[in-house]
C-alpha cells in the first residue's frame, strides 16, 4: 500500500488483490498530472459540479482522489473496481460515492467532465469513446492522462475524430494529459466493434467457427500463436467433466472443449467484461446443442467452489498494463489448484522464456510437457 497526496487529500492506495510484496503502485505521474490539473489555478480549475466520468481508471485512484464529486467510473476491469470499493473503504469514504460502471453498461446520458486513462489497447479506447461521444456536449470538458510511451499519434487522431479538436500538454515526469474539444457537428458513427473472424481448418474441433472479439480483448482481430498452439494439443475429456477456460478472451478454448465433449460443462471467467462478453458470443454461435456453460467476470476462480472442477485450461497473460510480470500467472496456478478435484489438471500454454514449468511444481509438486515447439510449451500440472 501507499499514500498519495494530492490537492484533493491524501489518500491509501493499493491494487486489488493487494500483495505485500507487490512492487507495484496503484497510481502513477500519469495519474497525479490529472488530478494536478484539475484543481491548477493558473489553468483554471475545472468545474466538477456536474457528471464526472472517469474511463479506464486502472485502480481507482482518480475515482477514490474525486470521491467528494460522485464521479462515474467505466471500467472493463473487474480487478479494477474491486480495488475501487478497497480504497474507498480504506480511506473511510461511503461505498456508493463512486458510481461503478462495466465498459458493457449503458454510460450516463450526459457528461460534463470527461477524464480519459489512456488504456494499452487503442481498439478499446476507440470503442469506448463511440460509446460515450453521444453524451458529450459543447461545454463538456475532456482530458485525457497516460504516459508518453502510452500516447501515440493514433491515440491523438482517435480523440480528433471521434470528439473533435485535440492538443497535448508539455511532458511533466514522462506524463502527458491530452485535451479535446467536443465537436457536436463530427458524424456520430457507430463503434466497429465486436470484431468477428472465422477460425482456419487447422485448430482441433473449433476449424471454422467465428471467434466474436469485443474492444480491447488480446489478438482480436485473428488467433494468438499461442493459442493456436494450444488448441492443437488440447486434452479430450469424456462424460460429465467440469471444466473452466480461465482468462477465457474470446472463449475460443472453453468452446473447443465443449465441441470435443457435448457433456462437459464449462465455466468461461475472465477479469475483463469484454472477454466474457467475446467468449459468450463465441460460445452461442458455435457450440452444440444444448451444450453447458456459465460465464462469469471474477478474480480468477475464486468465486468457484474448491475441488469443484476436473480440468483447467488456461493461457495465461504476462503482461499487467505496461509492465511485464508472472504475478498474474502464478495467482491463476495457486486458484486453479484449489478449485480443481484430487486428479484434476491444470493446462497451460506459455512462451518457453516464462518457465511457468518451476511455478506449476512449486504449486502442484508436479508438472510435465505436453508439447513444445520453439517458443511455446505447453504443460500438465494434477492436483494429488
């Protein structure tokens, strides 16, 4: 945990789920050049007397630091609006003094202060902002905050075309805000997203089914390597079995294994909205009949009841925002094994270099190759 301190207050801040040893902060310059700005008198402060919206807020630090003003946050993270109710409560502010929104929700009707956290994904920020430009009106005030490396030429020609006229401020501390001007004469086009693509004949029992990708999901516009690898190698269960696509995205794993067992019942969970929105658009389009599945946005499995499930696949991310970590890989193998029965297993795909191998022993005191090629492996863990 850590303190931020602001011209709005001070404030106890941490990710969700908080880590001891997490080397990470909730916030960043980023975050703080926002809030700065907001209250600068030499620019002005900005009226937030009305509908605040606060997009892409990565752990709630500008919801919770903008409290006193019931700011609306759209998230796509269910992490991050767990660690949004968190950092309220550990500051001691009301629950509802933050209006949670998923990036699935219809957003407020009018906005009048819209502040925009650069996402990684520029499809999602595209998709977001078609969703909320309708609610925008000529004196709405719209700034955007990330790092440099976060903010591009194309982020800059997004705002332009989708809100209207666009600047950027100088750098402070390898941050920048951008500021745009609602443009109410710009076509109101819809967003081109969910994005569908036809899987190719060479992937095991999900060969020509449409994979549905909403904004923001990994790979959305063709099959990641390292699911193609997978898929290729997949376990075959037969009869009754349990089995959850873990970090689901589009759904297409969970899918292959319901195709190649119609008795299985499989759970779809992934942290993102839009990935189990992807994955149950993928699912109604190809399954089988009368095929079983649920779907759920959560922290991993831990919604699930222990020893619940006979198999896990799972393909996990490596990359948490801008940062490279296997912090989220190893906390999908610890949920996994609790939520797998004695017998069990564990599937996953990794690029070699991750050596999740020395995770997965540690975890489940076992761990074998299934396949492998140059840069992807592909390993069995069983709960004993």
């Amino acid at each position: 945990m850590n303190r931020l301190t602001t011209s709005q207050g001070t404030f106890e801040l941490a990710r969700f789920p908080e880590h001891p040893s997490d080397p990470f902060r909730a916030w960043d310059a980023a975050d703080e050049y926002l809030l700065r700005r907001l209250t600068d008198p030499e620019t002005g402060p900005v009226d937030l007397t009305g509908t605040v919206a606060v997009v892409g807020d990565r752990w709630g630090a500008l919801a919770t630091a903008l409290a006193a003003h019931r700011p609306v946050q759209i998230s796509d993270s269910y992490l991050a609006r767990r660690a949004t109710q968190a950092n309220l409560d550990r500051n001691g502010l009301a629950p509802d003094a933050v209006t949670l929104l998923s990036s699935r929700d219809t957003p407020p009707d009018r906005i009048d202060v819209l502040l925009v956290r650069v996402p990684k994904s520029l499809a999602f920020l595209e998709d977001q902002l078609h969703r909320i430009a309708p609610a925008l009106h000529a004196g709405t005030v719209v700034i955007g905050t990330g790092m440099v490396k976060e903010i591009h030429t194309s982020t800059l020609k997004l705002f332009e075309r989708i809100v209207g006229p666009t600047r950027t401020s100088l750098a402070v501390r390898k941050a920048r805000l951008i500021f745009a001007t609602p443009d109410l004469e710009l076509p109101r086009t819809p967003s081109p997203w969910p994005h569908r693509y036809e899987l190719s004949g060479d992937v095991g029992p999900v060969s020509g089914r449409i994979a549905v990708n909403h904004a923001g999901i990994f790979c959305a516009e063709r099959l990641d390597v390292g699911t193609r690898f997978f898929l290729k190698h997949l376990p075959t269960r037969g009869g009754s079995v349990k089995v959850a696509d873990l970090g689901c995205g589009n759904g297409v794993l969970g899918l292959s294994a319901a195709l190649a067992n119609p008795d299985a019942h499989v759970t779809f969970v992934d942290e993102s909205y839009g990935a189990v929105a992807s994955a149950e658009e993928t699912f109604r389009l190809g399954a089988p009949e009368g095929a079983k599945a649920d779907f759920l946005v959560g922290d991993g499995l831990a919604d699930l009841a222990p020893g619940s499930l006979d198999l896990v696949l799972n393909n996990p991310p490596f990359h948490s925002h801008m940062a490279t970590t296997d912090a989220t890989a190893r906390t999908m193998f610890v949920g996994a094994r609790t939520a797998l029965r004695q017998g069990g297993e564990l599937w996953v795909v990794g690029n070699r270099h991750l050596s999740y191998h020395t995770h997965l022993r540690r975890i489940f005191g076992n761990c074998t190759t299934v396949a492998g090629d140059p840069k992807f492996v592909v390993l069995r863990a069983v709960k004993r």
